[in-house]
C-alpha cells in the first residue's frame, strides 16, 4: 500500500511494534491490531472492531513500526438488516 493513501479516516489492520521500556526487549509487538493514524501525534490501536474492545492510544513517538499494512474494508462494518441487502 503507499504510504500516501494513510489518513486518520480510515481504518487499518496491521502489525504494531511500540516502545516498552518496562518489557525486557524494550519492546511489544502487536499483531492483527486495527489502527488508526490520528489524533494528531497519536496512533488509536484496538485488539478487535467491538463495543466493549479497549481502545489504546500511543504517541506516535513511542511507536517503533507500522506493517502489514491494510485498509479494514467496510463490508466487514456492515450488519445487513432482516432482507439481508441492509
């Protein structure tokens, strides 16, 4: 994906490595993680798309890489209605 077509509307799946100096590596990774770029200065990251999901949020200073990369298609945010077409 090029690095032109991220934006803070968007959702993301990717893998996050952050700064931890309180874990042995000085380092956690993140797999499978939906992000999103923004607030300014910060990457909102969630274990999984639900209500009760706990939303983090890391100063981009603090975030080490940002791959495999992948926009979170919006099929999977739609709930189609009884009929099925929403």
């Amino acid at each position: 994906m090029d690095i032109t077509t991220v934006n803070d509307r968007h959702l993301y799946q990717a893998r996050v490595v952050v700064e931890d100096p309180a874990h042995p590596s000085g380092q956690i990774e993140l797999l499978g993680r939906v992000v999103r770029f923004g607030p300014a200065g910060w990457l909102t990251v969630v274990a999984e798309l639900a209500e009760d999901a706990e939303i983090e949020l890391y100063p981009t200073g603090r975030i080490l890489a940002v791959t495999d990369l992948r926009e979170v298609g919006t099929a999977a945010h739609h709930h189609p209605g009884p009929g099925g077409t929403g």
